[in-house]
C-alpha cells in the first residue's frame, strides 16, 4: 500500500483476517498487469473449480464461533480481523487474492496500466447489490471517495492518499491516477483496501453505515440481515449473487469471547466450529472437531517507541531482546505450531520477488539476538538505565497466546530488575492504543493481506509512513530502500531495496519479531473448507464450505 504521511491509524494494517503470491505486479509487468476472468468458468472469485469443493448438498444453517465481539460492521470504522471476516462475505472489491496469492480478478475482470501512474480497471457486467440495484462504474467511484474523503475519518483513507483522481471513464470502466508510481497500489483495490458498496446506500446512510440498523450493502454471495454488536452477526446468501450459489444459505457468527465457553458450546452442538482459534486454545477441539492449521504469515512482534525513553536507547531494546526466549514461547505457548521470526515479513512473502536461498541469507545477515540473560545484563549495563525500569504491556483478550508471551517476558526480565506490568485489555481497547503514542512498548500483531514483504516493510519501518509506523522510527538509509522499491517496476531492484530495509532495520531493532504464527479453524466433522490456504479468509471464505463426503 502506501507511506504516505498522517491520516488515520488504520487498524487493518495492525490485524487482519488470515492472508492474502508475491511480486506479482513484478513478475506480470508493471505496465501491463493484467488478469482474465477465470478459466474454469465456475464464476468464483479465485478461480476454483467447483468440483475441488466438494459435492453440492445444501446447509440449511449454520453456526460459527468468533473468538471477540465487533461494535461496526463497517471496516472503514473498525478494521479488525473480525469486521473483514464478515464484511467480506456482503461486499466485493475490485481484484481478489486467489488461493495461490496472487492477485485474481474481482468486480473488475482485468485491469492494466497505460503508465506507471494509471490504472485501468475493466468491470464485471451483470453484478447487482444485494438489494437488486445494478452495479456500476459511478458505485467503485463513490466507495473510492467516501474512503479518501477526510470527513468521513475512514481508517483506509492513508491507502489513498497518493491517489489523485478516480473516473468513470466509460459504462463497465474505472480509471485512477497517482501522484506517483506504486508498485504495490493494485493491492489496495482488493479486500484489504476497498469493498465496493454503491453511492445511493452511502449518500442515504453517511454516518451510519454499519450500525444494527443500517448494516451494509454489496455485491457478494451473502447479505447481512441482523448485527448485534456485542452477540451476533446474521447471514443469508444472496441468490442474485454472480458467481455460483454456495452451499451454506443461512450462517450465523456468533461472539463467544471466553475459550472454554466456545468449547462447551462446541461440544454441546450449539455450534458447527470456531474460527481463528489461538494454537495453544486450539488443541483442545481436536477431539471434537476437525482442526486445521494454517500457515497465514502473520507476525507476533514487541514494537518499540523509539522516540520515548527508555526504548529510544538500542541498548534497552537489545537488553529485552536477549532476555526474550522466544523458542520457549512457540514451543511452549503456541505447541510448537508457529517459527520463530527473524523480521516482520515472513519469508514466504518473498515469492517470485526472491528464491528463498537469497532470503535465507539476507534474513541470516540479520544480527542475531539469542535468548542470553547474561547477553541481556551486559547490555542493559550499557545503556542509561542499567539499575532497572518499569513498563507497561497490554495485550487483547482475543489473544491469549500474547498475554502468556507477555508474562513470560515480565519474569525473564524481573531478573534483570526490569519490572513489566502486563495487561489484558479488550480488542477495541487494544486497537485504538496502537500508535496512540501512550504505550511505548507494545505488541504488532498483523495479518498480511497481499503477497509482497512492502505490505509490512514499507508502513512500519518508513519514517515518512507516521500513520503506521508506531515504531517512530525513521533511518535515513532504509527510508530510501523502501522508496526507491516502491517507485520501481524492476523486480530486481524492488527485492534488493526491501531486503537493504529489511536487513537494515534488523540490525536497529525497533520491533522484536516473536513469531510467525498459524491460524486454526475448528469445524464440525459434518462440514469441511477444502483446501485452507494463508489467503482463505481475505475473500468470501464461507462459500467454500461444503458437506463432509
């Protein structure tokens, strides 16, 4: 996406649903990125043929399980994993993320770029809205807007900002021009970015879209017809729909915050599943459903406050680092289900950007920070505050795994007299503190939504980038790198800059990556979702379910 300076913390860029190959604009042409329909002429948004998914029985309803409550159905208000979970099942975006990670089409067919700073984007004919209203050209041009407009205070609106115009420039086509070029722009159009409502429901409804009385309106598989913001969000699928009718007609999420009251619930058949289980959480189901885990690239991350003390001295940071152990955290926290991180971008978003044996040695010239409590003394004697500190760590309620890391840390660093109170908080709680400069210390928790490693390097590690990089930290050298890869249409240059970035900012430490996690979903042994990839939950994931054979 973008680095553009101020706007809104967006809260998709902190937590995201569970991923969305790489280098794709790279590998396909900068100029001429372009995408047919699908092949297989099953009109699902990712190009996958039906008979993968099962054969095609009827689920009159069901019941899933959601780990935390939402307050918005809008994520422009609220862009958590939850609110793109649901959102994502009513509304569309222009391009989509196929299965393999690569960007697919969605409401638009094909896209191109005449030059570097213009998109072109073909749109899909024959679409309605849930309520029977055509789609068209002017509705991807108001959705656009409401985003960039500052009045509207959408979390999105950072994404646009190096947008300068968005037209209709014919009945099925859309035109958006940059202020300069972006090789990660056409990302901003799938879901993480854009869902496509149209201008008479957000003339009708500004201010209120999202609410339990005006909920949302879109183009996808299923339209939303009750929301209770602190117990349930109900489903049912939309026969106008354009791509083929998905099995399940009627679904209901329900907020289950408590662990062990999803269990029972699950047990008892009151639900079919639960989604976005925590590993340590999810190894309990495993006797009463189907479990599966998944590979979504998400990072687990202590951010620093470099501009505060005492996180502004690298010394402190390196001390916490070395007092931080975190083999012992995904072996014991997460059962071993999760890889230690070496930087935010895991490396499986290098892709076609890089052959893993290169991003093996720029992440392996990345200065290693071993568990050493002897390594942590020696440094944090080095630094302005060698008797010892107190700080603050809150953690969501929605991630337990992330209190238990928490606590670990407080007792590992007691030893060196660092006293580190840790705080549970609600998700809501924890999401508006990103950034909010009150914490100094604090846990990145984020799940990529495209395939290239700029989706992590470029908002959290460019000082120009202050509406994400809650790090505050600004190095002149990788500031650089991470332009230069963004202006690029050179696969070659993109992935030597981002690595130059990446490396550099290893050595600086203003995150400590914990983790690369996976996701676990949990689902009756009646049902099944074929093939769960990193990219399942970024498009309409609950089509895809389908009766167990």
């Amino acid at each position: 996406m973008t680095s553009e300076p101020g706007g809104n913390l967006s809260r998709r860029r902190l937590l995201h649903i569970a991923g969305a190959g790489a280098g794709v604009l790279a590998a396909s042409g900068l100029f001429a990125a372009c995408a047919p329909p699908p092949a297989n002429g099953s009109g699902t948004p990712d190009g996958t043929a039906t008979e993968a998914l099962g054969a095609d029985v009827p689920i009159g309803s069901l019941v899933l399980a959601l780990p935390s409550s939402i307050s918005s159905l809008d994520v422009g208000r609220e862009s958590g994993v939850l609110n793109y979970l649901v959102a994502v099942l009513a509304q569309e975006s222009l391009l989509s993320v196929a299965p393999s990670g690569k960007l697919a089409p969605g409401l638009a067919t094909s896209w191109r770029q005449p030059d570097a700073g213009t998109y072109v984007f073909t749109l899909r004919r024959g679409v309605t809205f849930s309520d029977g209203t055509p789609f068209t050209a002017d509705d991807v041009v108001a959705s656009i807007d409401a985003i960039r407009d500052p009045k509207n205070g959408s979390a999105l609106g950072y994404a646009y900002a190096g947008v300068t115009s968005v037209k209709s420039t014919g009945d099925h086509e859309v035109t958006i021009r940059l202020k300069a070029p972006d090789a990660m722009f056409a990302w901003t159009t799938t879901a993480g970015g854009l869902l496509v409502s149209s201008r008479a429901f957000l003339t009708r409804n500004a201010g209120r879209i999202g609410t339990a009385k005006t909920l949302l309106l879109g183009t996808g598989p299923y339209r939303i017809t009750e929301f209770a913001a602190d117990d349930h969000v109900l489903l049912e699928r939309n026969d106008a729909w354009w791509g083929e009718k998905p099995a399940v007609q009627k679904l209901k999420l329900s907020f289950v915050p408590d662990a062990g009251t999803r269990l029972v619930a699950m047990k008892s058949g009151a639900v079919d599943g639960a989604l976005n289980l925590a590993s340590d959480e999810a190894h309990g189901w495993e006797s009463s459903a189907r479990v599966t885990y998944t590979g979504d690239r998400s990072v687990v991350a202590l951010a620093f406050d470099t501009a505060t003390a005492p996180f502004d001295d690298i010394h402190v940071r390196r001390a916490i680092a070395h007092a931080t152990d975190r083999e012992g955290m995904v072996k014991g926290i997460l059962q071993g289900r999760a890889e230690v991180a070496d930087a935010l971008p895991s490396r499986d978003m290098w892709g076609d950007l890089m052959s893993p044996g290169k991003v093996r040695s720029g992440y392996d010239a990345i200065p290693a920070v071993p568990y050493d409590l002897d390594s942590a003394r020696a440094e944090l004697d080095r630094s302005g505050v060698a008797k010892g500190f107190t700080a603050e760590l809150h953690y969501p309620s929605s991630g337990p795994q992330l209190g238990k890391a928490a606590l670990a840390l407080a007792a590992s660093l007691k030893k060196l007299g660092i006293t580190l109170h840790v705080k549970e908080i609600t998700l809501e709680q924890w999401v508006a503190e990103l950034g909010s400069g009150k914490q100094p210390l604090q846990f990145l928790w984020y799940f990529p939504v495209t395939g290239d490693p700029a989706e992590l390097a470029d908002p959290y590690l460019n000082g120009a980038a202050t509406a994400t990089d809650i790090a505050r930290y600004d190095n002149k050298a990788v500031n650089t790198a991470l332009d230069t890869a963004k202006a690029s249409a050179d696969k070659d240059v993109r992935a030597r800059e981002l690595m130059n970035a990446v490396r550099t900012a290893g050595a600086d430490l203003p995150y400590l990556p914990l983790w690369w996690a996976k996701t676990a979903t949990a689902l009756s042994k009646e049902i099944v979702l074929p093939d769960p990839g990193p990219f399942t939950f970024i498009g309409p994931w609950a089509t895809r379910i389908r009766k167990a054979a």
